[in-house]
C-alpha cells in the first residue's frame, strides 16, 4: 500500500477501502505521510466526497489514534452535546444544569475556542477558581456524586483530528461533510458517552449556511453515531443572530446564569429548553412531549440554577466572582424603526478583535471583553436608544458601530428558531 495510489484512487472517485483509511491515518500520525501528501489526498475528498462506508472508517481510524475515555465507573445514562459552533453560544451552560437536575449524567470534555469567542471552557474560566483540568477520577467521581463535570480536552482525545484539522486550516480544506462528521463524530464517540445530542447551526453566523448542507451534515453525523451504537440526534437551529443577548466570555457566563434563574431572552430561553428536553428523552427513554413537561417544571423551580451553583463550586469556581470590564461603550441609535437586521458576524469579529476569542492557538482570552445586544431582532427602536453596549477599554468609532443594526419601518416576520430534528 502507498500514499500516492491512495491518493490517486480518491482522485479517480474511487471508494477507500477501511485497510487504506488506517494507512492513512496511522502513517500520517507517525509521519512517515507527509503533510504536503496528505493535503492532496485532503483536497481530493473535498472535491469527490466520501461514502457513508468511508467515512466512518475514517472516524473509526481516527478514534483508534487515541484513547477513548472510560466512563464505566459513571452510574446513569451519559449523554453528551455538541453544538457546531455560534456566536454568543453559551446554550450548553443552560441545557447541561437543567437536564442533570433530572437525572440525565453529563461527563463533558470540551474543546477551547478558536474562534469569535473561547469555547465552553474558556467561558467557564472567566469564573474565578475553576478549575478545568481535573483529573479523570476526580471527573468521574464529581458526575457521579452531582451528576455533572465539565474538563478541558485531554491530549490523547483523538489525536489524529488536532492534527488533521491543523492541517485543514490552512490548505483550504476545511468545507467538506465527510471531514466535518469524522472530524466532530471522531471526539465524541472518543469521549466515552452513552447518547449524543448534537446542534447544528444553521445561518449567516454558522459553518453550515443553508438548511440544505446543514441537514447532510447532520445526518452523516447521526448515521456514524447509530453505527457506534450510540443513540445520536440532531437538532437544526437558527444562527442567524447572536443566541441571546450577549457576545463574550464572562458576559455570557452570566447570561447562563440569568437564563436558568428564568430572566433570560425569551427565544435563547427557548431553545435551551427544547434541547434539555432531547437530552432528558433520550436519558430516560421517554418521548419528547414527557421530557419537556419535566424540563419546564424542573426549570421553573430553578433547579439547573441550583445544579450550575453546585458544579461550579465542585470545580472550585465562585460564581459570584466573574468579572466584566467596567468601561463600556453605548451604541445610540440616530434613527427609528424596527430590527430588521444584525450583522451578527461583524459583531463576532469586533469581539475577536477586542480580545474575546483567539486568533492563534496560543492566544489569551480576555475573558471581560464582549458585547450586550440591548435592542435584538423585531424590537422597535426609538431614536436616541441604546442598540448595544461595548464591554471594552478600547475608543472605537460609533457611527460605525451603528452600521451593525438595519431597521425598517415595518415589523419583520418572526424568525423560526429550531427548524428541524434529525434521527
Ligand atoms: N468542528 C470540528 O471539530 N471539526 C470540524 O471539522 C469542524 C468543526
């Protein structure tokens, strides 16, 4: 077997076979692929695809470049969540406390961000004293007594995708569905839970931008996790407009927190729920209709808030030390109307820019950075009302800021919020 036939073949269309997969990925590994080798045959799979067959195999080799976390001393059903990633994303804070006060077991190990804004985990370290690299039987002991723990990603977690992906990056090789659902699936069957939730943003502030590719994404997605044995299922969502009000580290940790104490932004509010519910039905075998029935009542009487206070303070975090930058600019509107608009990505950027996310990986978040969206989409505007608020020590030039907002004189159309499940 030889890297070049591999590539040619995948050039010619033809189908990788599960022996010529391994190849790849174990030569890769050990370098005897060189990078320049495995960008072509990269390449190849963007332009002609991968078949269902291939493309678990790829997720099987990729997983077997690791170890996969052994969860079996967790008593419960362990399910776990991945959403693909969106601008203010700090659902998994909100859904995780609501469905583990019912039982559901969480034993998350997340990703830090590169991106917009940090990942799960940077969020949770604008939280003074969290700690996010405990060890596994500190994790495993800490689910099983509160029925949550959230770790950093450790280094052994499929380390064929760290270096495949790094790779991707920077060869234009990024935008393919198989690569994606190896690349997600790969570290989540490696993290060692029973069930998956997964969602997938759909949207001009997503990866996937049309409903269309959003839905092939998600269903080669739950088709690998079904061949793993896992119960695996997508829920579409809208990205369109930041979740919620906020953009930003420990702005957002405190949204979560508003959210599950019932004070957050009714359609963020929404969504949460819907996917506590998922994760509560597929936990207990129940239909989706019982799940939220319990997800409502659980939620009503504040038990995620009281399940986020205990994880927090299991991990060493005091939730009532999370600071924010105390300099803030306000973004006045000139003129009147309603929110027809938000140029969410643009908004994203600025918070990159401000220092809320990285732009290397070694980059430091600064986790007090951020932005609050005070007037969000259908709202009416008056002339002269705070749009949004600037959390930043930065001069920056307003009128520009208010380039952001578009308003027109008619109320929009309601904006759709989860547009489908796929199982
Ligand atoms: N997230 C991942 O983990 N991998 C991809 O390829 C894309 C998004």
């Amino acid at each position: 077997m030889n890297i070049i036939d591999i590539i040619n073949k995948k050039k010619n269309k033809e189908i990788l076979t599960s022996k010529e997969i391994n190849y790849v990925v174990e030569n890769y590994m050990n370098d005897n692929i060189t990078d320049y080798q495995m960008s072509s045959l990269l390449m190849a799979i963007v332009i002609n695809g991968m078949n269902e067959a291939e493309t678990f195999n790829l997720t099987d080799a990729m997983i077997k470049s690791g170890k996969i976390l052994d969860l079996s001393g967790i008593n419960g059903v362990v399910v776990d969540k991945h959403s693909t990633g969106g601008i203010g994303d700090k659902t998994s804070l909100v859904v995780l406390p609501i469905a583990t006060s019912l039982g559901v077991k969480i034993a998350k190990m997340s990703g830090r961000g590169l991106g917009f804004t940090g990942g799960t985990i940077d969020k949770l370290e604008s939280i003074k004293g969290f700690k996010t690299d405990l060890k596994t039987d500190t994790f495993i002991k800490n689910v099983n007594n509160i029925g949550m723990s959230l770790i950093s990603q450790t280094e052994d977690l499929v380390p064929a995708d760290k270096k495949i992906y790094a790779l991707r990056d920077v060869t234009g090789t990024t935008e393919s569905i198989p690569l994606i659902a190896s690349s997600i699936m790969s570290k989540k069957i490696a993290s060692g839970a029973d069930k998956i939730l997964l969602d997938v943003k759909v949207g001009k502030g997503a990866f996937m931008k049309n409903i269309t590719d959003a839905t092939l994404l998600a269903k080669e997605m739950v088709k690998i996790g079904k061949r793993f044995n896992k119960e695996t299922i997508a829920v579409l969502t809208n990205m369109d407009y930041p979740l919620g009000r906020t953009i930003g580290n420990s702005l957002e940790v405190i949204e979560a927190i508003n959210t599950l104490d019932n004070k957050g932004e009714t359609r963020f509010t929404e969504l949460c729920l819907h996917e506590a519910s998922y994760m509560v039905s597929m936990a207990k075998n129940i239909d989706i209709k019982s799940a939220s029935m319990l997800v409502e009542e659980a939620f009503l009487s504040k038990k995620g808030l009281e399940k986020f206070k205990e994880f927090v303070s299991a991990q060493g975090g005091d939730i009532n030390k999370i600071k924010v930058e105390e300099d803030v600019i306000k973004v006045v509107s000139s003129k009147e109307g309603y929110v027809r608009d938000i140029d969410s990505l643009n908004l994203a950027k600025l918070c990159n820019d401000l220092g809320a996310g990285r732009k290397n990986k070694k980059d430091v978040i600064n986790e007090k950075v951020g932005i609050r969206i005070n007037k969000l989409y259908g709202d009416f505007v008056n002339k002269g009302d705070i749009l949004f608020e600037v959390y930043t020590k930065e001069n920056l030039e307003i009128k520009e800021l208010e380039k952001n907002f578009i308003l027109t004189k008619e109320k929009p159309q309601d904006i759709k919020i989860i547009y489908k499940i796929i199982k």
